[in-house]
C-alpha cells in the first residue's frame, strides 16, 4: 500500500488524510443532529475542539506510561505529535475534555455528547482505511485468500500475507 501521494512538491499522508476525513465528516454529521435537535452548533464545534485536545493528550499519555522504557530513555517523545499514540487513551481523555468543557461552560454534557457519540464509530472506521494505507495496526500472518500483502511498507513487513484487521474493523 502507498502511504504518501505526492503532488509537486507537497507529499499528503494518506493516514492523516483519513483521520481528517473521518473527524471533518464525523463533525459534521453530530452537527446536523444537533441543529434539528436545537442546539448550539457553536458550542458543539468547541466541545469537538475539546474532546480534540483531550484526545491527543490522552492518547499521548497512555502511550508513554505503556512505553514507559522508551519514554525513559527519550522523555522528548512526548512532543513527536505523529507517532506514539494510543486509541484507549484518546478515548478516554476526549471524554475528560469534553466533560471539562460542558462543565466550565454550563453546558449539559449528556444532551452535547449524544450528538457527538454516534459519531465515533463513523469517524474511526474512516481512521482505520488509514491505518491500512500506512500498514500499521495490521494483523498475523496468514495464508488465508483475504490476507495482504504490502509491497512498498515502511511499517508493515513487505511481502508476507497478513490479516487486514484496519479493514475488519472499519467494516464493523
């Protein structure tokens, strides 16, 4: 799979273009049911903004307590805002943010957060397409029909079948 698409002298990552794509349609799905439901679509765009935050500051953070050896070695990796993240921890402190914000704002945080919640799942599948683009979160080695097997990876092993579980996931 080819991660990057060059145009001139720009280079797009596909993982990151998916995530975009999966968090800018995923908003704007939350957005549609909050306006026929009466909301404040300003104030879910800065609840989006929070739970935002929240995520990549959890996400971070449970990546360096579960690479905690790495992260000893190299405490600087906390600012390497492409690698090193985990999607319990993102989760996780999405929530936090997002419940910070509701609270700070007098907002009701479960009327806000429906809006947002169904649109996870959507968001995430979309991620994981990117996933399988840059080769990582990929599965075993298999000799089954629907393994794959990438040829041009700087993650994945090149050449060997492997279970495609980003796609698996985002199907489900």
């Amino acid at each position: 799979m080819y991660n990057d698409i060059q145009i001139g002298p720009f280079t797009i990552h596909g993982y990151g273009l998916m995530c975009a794509i999966g968090l800018l349609s995923g908003y704007l799905i939350a957005e549609k049911r909050a306006s026929k439901r009466g909301l404040d679509t300003d104030k879910l765009l800065s609840l989006f903004y929070a739970c935002m935050i929240g995520c990549l500051v959890g996400g971070k953070t449970l990546y360096c307590i579960v690479e905690y050896k790495e992260f000893l070695s190299n405490p600087a990796m906390i600012f390497d805002l492409e690698n090193g993240f985990v999607i319990y921890g993102g989760l996780i402190g999405g929530f936090v943010g997002g419940w910070y914000y509701c609270k700070k704002m007098y907002l009701d945080f479960l009327e806000y957060f429906e809006m947002l919640i169904p649109s996870l799942p959507w968001a995430h599948g979309i991620g994981r397409i990117g996933c399988f683009m840059a080769g990582c979160c990929h599965g075993k080695p298999t000799d089954a029909w629907y393994g794959i097997a990438y040829i041009n990876s700087t993650i994945a092993p090149n050449g060997i079948k492997l279970i495609p579980t980003q796609l698996i996931s985002c199907f489900l």
